[in-house]
C-alpha cells in the first residue's frame, strides 16, 4: 500500500502537467489568431498595396517610358525631316504663332 501512493501521486502530477500544457497550446493557439488579426487590422489600415497590383503598376510604367522614348525619337526625325522647310518659313516672316 506504501508503494501505491506515491505512484498515484505522481500519476496525478503528470495528469496535471499534461492538462497544463494543453492549456498552454490552447492559449499560445489563441494569442497567435489575435495577434494575426491584429497585425491583418494593422495592415488594412495602411492602405497597402498588394505586390500584385505594385508589379501591374510598375510594368504599366515601364512601358510607358519605352513609349516616350519611342516618341520623342520619331518627333526628332520628324523635326529633323521637316526642321528645313520650317526654316525657310521662319527666315519669310511667318511663324505657326502668327500664322493665325
């Protein structure tokens, strides 16, 4: 009978230690969805923008600029084509301003 209880003491502390680790998993569970609902919260309200939408925009941007590129180089070989008899129009009095 001496035997038993001190195995029945330390099967009820072992009892108790698994019931307070569980109880720690189950709290550590929950603090995590709140933190991961505060920082969600946190971060919606910062008007982020998601790296989808920066890549759409981004990309948008960089081909625009080969557009600009693009364009200012044709109105420079137009200007270049065309800058002669511009000039010779220039030198007769007669700008595009006070053609009008």
């Amino acid at each position: 009978m001496n035997n038993r209880a001190p195995n029945r003491m330390l099967d009820e502390f072992a009892r108790l230690m698994t019931d307070a680790a569980g109880a720690a998993q189950g709290v550590r569970r929950e603090m995590e969805t709140v933190f991961r609902s505060q920082g969600e919260r946190l971060i919606n309200s910062m008007d982020l923008v998601q790296r989808e939408e920066f890549e759409a925009v981004r990309d948008m941007a960089a081909k625009a600029r080969l557009e600009n590129e693009a364009l200012k180089k044709r109105l420079a070989d137009l200007e270049a084509k065309f800058g002669a008899s511009s000039a010779t129009h220039g030198a007769a009095g007669s700008s595009p301003e006070t053609s009008f």
